[in-house]
C-alpha cells in the first residue's frame, strides 16, 4: 500500500517534467533565458522550437550543412516563428557564433516585423564579422533607407559604410604603391 502511494506522485512528477519537452513550450522556454541574458540556453531551445525534426537525429558534426529553414516560397510565416528566427539569431550574435548567426538572420529578414527594426543592422554586423563585405555594404545601404530615426544606430551604419569604403579604397592599392620604411642602422 504504501509503494503504491509512493508511486503516484512519482508518476505526477515525471508527466509534469515532460510537458516541458513538448515543442510548444521551447519557445517559452527560451524567451525566459533570452529576457535573463543567457543566451546560449536561449539559442539552444529556439533551435529546438525552430528545428524540431534535428531534434531526434544523432549528435554530430556535420560540416556542410545549413541550419536555415527550407520553407516554401508561398509558405505563410508566424509571428512566433519569425521572432524565434530573430531571438535565435541575435543569441548567436551576443555569443559571438557569427556562422550560426547569419543563416538565421538570413531567414528572417524575408519577414521581418515592426518590432525588430535593426535586424538588417545585425546581420550586416555579422557579415562584415564573417569576411563578406560586399553583402555587408548592400545590407547596410538596405537598412539606411528603411531606417527613420537619426540616432547612434544610424550614426553606426553612417560610419560602417564609410569604413567599408576606406577598405575597398586600400584593398586597391597596389604593392609597389606602399610605402616602405628603411631599418635604421
């Protein structure tokens, strides 16, 4: 008699702990360790709202794949899904997984909300970081048109686009055009 009432809250627990294994609740989940600054918890239940079917593969590393979505192009996107795009991507960014970063941002910049307008600025950030500067500088001229406020984010992107500039200037400069500096003796 008494194992059997020991065992009736021990079932009760485990159900209680499986709820928060459902899909549904991923997202909750990480927008709670996203709003505490925890991002990398943040990120890892996003991917796991966002990716459900990886869930259940193998652990691995598998160096030529993409973590970006594969939607239909007249495929209707949630607002959760696309903020879930976002937080994850912006959780990349803060943890500095640049290369995780920037398919996520990729994804969500083909639906971006009102709410989130400095995505364009982020991922532009995030390409610059990952070496692709040409796409950085269409992202960054994509952003200044659409954004309105004259703040320090556009005083950033004023910035970022004329040090863009200044780079594709010094990248042609030839190496007989340097100047060389003779060893003092």
């Amino acid at each position: 008699m008494v194992k059997k009432l020991f065992m009736i809250p021990f079932f009760l627990g485990i159900q209680v702990f499986s709820i928060a294994q459902l899909p549904e609740n991923y997202f909750d989940i990480a927008n709670l360790f996203y709003k505490r600054g925890e991002y990398f918890s943040a990120a890892t239940y996003y991917e796991k709202y966002l990716f459900p079917e990886s869930n259940n593969k193998q652990i691995g590393f598998f160096p030529y794949t993409s973590n970006a979505t594969k939607k239909k192009k007249n495929e209707v996107v949630d607002q959760p899904y696309v903020i879930a795009l976002i937080r994850a991507a912006d959780s990349y960014r803060q943890l500095n997984y640049y290369s995780k970063s920037a398919p996520l941002y990729k994804e969500a910049i083909k639906s971006v909300l009102p709410e989130f307008p400095l995505v364009k600025y982020h991922y532009a950030m995030v390409l610059k970081a990952l070496g692709d500067l040409e796409g950085s500088r269409k992202m960054f001229e994509a952003f200044a048109k659409e954004y309105r406020k004259r703040d320090a984010t556009w005083q950033s992107v004023s910035r970022e686009l004329e040090n863009l500039e200044f780079v594709e200037v010094a990248d042609g400069i030839k190496a007989e055009d340097e100047i060389v500096i003779p060893k003092a003796k």
